[in-house]
C-alpha cells in the first residue's frame, strides 16, 4: 500500500517537473501573460512598473534576471539593446550576483 502511494506520488511530481517550451504557452494563460507584462515593462524603461509587475506576480529579481527571456535575449540584454536605463540599474545588482561581482567600500574612512 505505501509502496503505491510512494509511485504515484513520484510519478504525478515527475510530470510537473517537465520543462515547458515557448510553443507551449497559451496566449492566455498565467505565465503568458506575466511574462509579456514584464518584457513590456522592461522594454519600456518604467521601472516602478516592472517593480510592481514582479511583485503581483510573486517573481523575485534575482529569478527575473536569472530566467526570463524577452525576445531570445536575457531580461539584462533585453534592457540593454531596449536603452532601459532605469531597469538596468535597477536589476544589476541582481546581474552581479550571478557573475561573481563584489564591491567593497570602506565608510569608516576618513575624508579629506
């Protein structure tokens, strides 16, 4: 009995867990229209916007930066060849992260 629910178990996890392609979105499902919404933002350099697109669809800027796609570019390239200064900005820290980048800044050195 336990061994059964054990492969069911696995075995309805193991068909969640196969990776969905581009073709495979509908044009109006959930993920279709989070991404759409957040390469919009992007490419339209409002960065309050695309703040509050990643927070309704609950997507950290670290996953955003890592895993979204616009256009066959990296989020980062897409703002880039987009001129999106302000998402940019916004997303390097989270950019850097990913590279390995540290920056060390002394603030108890004196000024002169």
């Amino acid at each position: 009995m336990k061994t059964a629910l054990l492969f069911a178990v696995s075995l309805a996890s193991a068909s969640m867990a196969v990776p969905a392609f581009a073709g495979d979105y509908q044009k109006n499902s959930y993920l279709y229209n989070a991404l759409v919404q957040v390469c919009t933002e992007t490419a339209a350099d409002d960065r309050l916007g695309l703040h509050k697109t990643l927070k309704s669809y609950h997507i950290r800027k670290q996953d955003a930066v890592e895993k979204i796609v616009c256009n066959g570019q990296q989020l980062m390239d897409f703002a880039r060849a987009n001129q999106a200064v302000k998402v940019t900005r916004m997303l390097q820290p989270y950019e850097d992260r990913i590279k390995g980048r540290v920056s060390i800044q002394d603030i108890a050195a004196a000024a002169n």
